[in-house]
C-alpha cells in the first residue's frame, strides 16, 4: 500500500485542504447542476473519494438567469457532504449570435467579460471553494489565444500580448471576488494548440500567475508519457492538475512521482466508478468497475441525454 502512498497525500493551497492529489475532471452529464439528480451525481463522487469536484463546464451567461446562489447551494452542500471541496468551470458561452473572435464585436468580449464577474459572485455566494475558467480545446477562449483561428485587428487580436488579453481579462474580472471569498481560482489551458506551442503557452501561464490565477489545469497533459505535457509549467510556481487516462494507478504515480504534476484528474473512469479513489485507497482493485474508454458516454453527450456507461450492468 506504500506504493500508492503518493496519491493520498493532503496538499494545502491557499486556505483550502485537498484531502489527496485525485480531482474529478469537470464533464458536462445532462443531468443539470440545480437538480436533485445533478446533486446526487456529484455528491456521490466526492463520498467516492475525491480531492476537489470540479463541476461540468457551464455558461457564464446562465448566472443571474436560470442559476443563483439559492438554487446552487445545494450542489455544494452535496458535495462538502461527501468530504470534497467544490468547483466548477466557467465555460464562455456565446453573446448573442457571435461565435468566434473575429466575429465578436468589441462590445460583446466585455459583455463577456462582465458575466465572469456576475458567474463569480454568485459562485461565492453559493459557497464553492474554486471556480475555473476553461481556456482549453479550441473553444472560445482558447480560439482567442490561437494566432490561426483569432484573426482581431483590434486589442484582442494579433501578438501574443494581445491574444492573451481575454483570458487573462476572465481572471481579473472574478479576482478580486475570489480572493475576498477564499475561492480558488483555476485556469485551464491547452498547451499545444492551432498556431501555438509550449513558449508562447509559458509565457501565457506565467501572467495568469500574475493575475492571480493559483492553479493550473493543463488538458491533454500528456503525448508519449504520463503528463509529460504538463511537467514545463511546474516551474510556474503554482499547482498544476494532470489529466489523460491517470485513471491508471501506474500512470498517475508516475506524474506525481517524477514531479510532472501536483494533481490528477479523473474523468471518464468516474463515470464508470464514483467510488474509484476510495477502492485504490483501500486496496479493493479487485473491485473497481473500469472505464474501457468505449466513448458511450461522449456518445450521450453529443445526443443531449444524461450520459450512462456500458460498464454499469458488468
């Protein structure tokens, strides 16, 4: 059991206890974030064990419409029942028609802008312990940070100076909330993307850190061994979370033992199994449903259903 040691130990960032290196990855699962059955679905992953809950990516838009402190409380007190913390990803929803940088008015990136700012309060409000901006896998702001698909002539687009200025702007628009309510904030980034490489995704890491940004989240962290792609921004000085089939106790032991990351995150294999970190703590292996990486769960996503898993009859 001393092998597996490294997974369980607690990490102190800022003022919040993670009770071992294991996040649950945040996956949209249609089962909504202020409903009973969303609540129970998180609520049954953090008693399974994990660190931090991050919660499905959802629109910043929807925040002071249909999702307030009232009807999110509840999703957290789920989840603090079962001994993790709570997070949740502010994903960039759309303004309007627009759908790409080069499409969005200037008018519509500080509208955006601004639902960061009211997701943040309300967030607060409702008691998460972090919130998380998803800068990753060519959506929005992720499209602003490529050279290729951001083709702005005006202060969002065009050097990396600028191409960096909108998801930086997400940071300085929920820190000063953040900060005052002990909430974590997370950024994550996709390290290798259209038009860009590990240089320029350094130096973007490295202001996020000057904003405030207290830990990072690279996905896919890794391209010919476990979280090799995340290993360069250990040296930002900040906690970085692993993510890429670290459902493999083999692989995620060698992440935190050879110092590539702090933490790891699991997805899939959570849907398969929510009690997975409490059976690898215990030893119970034997026990563990496994993911077998079938996609019939991305396949209920794409179909708008809440998402099920092949393996849950076996």
């Amino acid at each position: 059991m001393d092998g597996i040691r490294p997974l369980f130990e607690p990490l102190q960032i800022g003022k919040k206890n993670f009770r071992n290196r294991i996040i649950m990855a945040p996956m949209v699962v249609h089962r909504g974030v202020s409903t009973a059955e969303g609540q129970k679905w998180y609520g049954d992953r953090a008693k399974g064990g994990v660190s931090l809950v991050i919660v499905e990516a959802t629109s910043v838009t929807r925040f002071g419409q249909d999702l307030n402190e009232d009807n999110l409380r509840p999703l957290v007190d789920a989840i603090h029942d079962g001994g993790a913390l709570a997070g949740i990803q502010l994903f960039p929803g759309t303004i309007g028609q627009s759908a790409t940088p080069t499409q969005m008015e200037f008018k519509e990136v500080m509208l955006l802008l601004g639902y960061y700012m009211i997701a943040a309060r309300i967030c607060a409000n409702a008691g998460f312990d972090a919130i998380e901006p998803h800068g990753a896998h060519g959506y929005l702001l992720n499209q602003f940070f490529s050279p290729v698909q951001n083709q702005r002539t005006d202060e969002f687009g065009g050097t990396l100076e600028k191409r960096m200025r909108l998801g930086l702007g997400t940071i300085q628009a929920v820190r000063d909330i953040a900060k005052k309510n002990d909430m974590l904030i997370l950024y994550r980034h996709t390290p290798i993307g259209a038009g860009y490489g590990i240089d320029e995704s350094l130096a973007f890491v490295d202001e996020l850190v000057k904003e405030g940004v207290d830990i990072l989240d690279i996905s896919p962290a890794s391209e010919s061994a476990p979280a090799d792609r995340a290993e360069p921004f250990m040296k930002s000085g900040i906690p970085v979370i692993a993510v890429n089939e670290l459902d493999d106790t083999k692989r995620s032991l060698e992440a935190l033992n050879k110092k590539r990351a702090n933490l790891i995150a699991i997805g899939r294999a959570l849907i398969a199994d929510p009690e997975l970190p409490n059976k690898i703590r215990e030893g119970r292996f034997d026990d563990i449903i496994k993911c077998t990486r079938c996609n019939e769960c991305f396949n209920d996503l794409r179909k708008g259903i809440p998402v099920s898993c092949t393996q849950w009859e076996s």
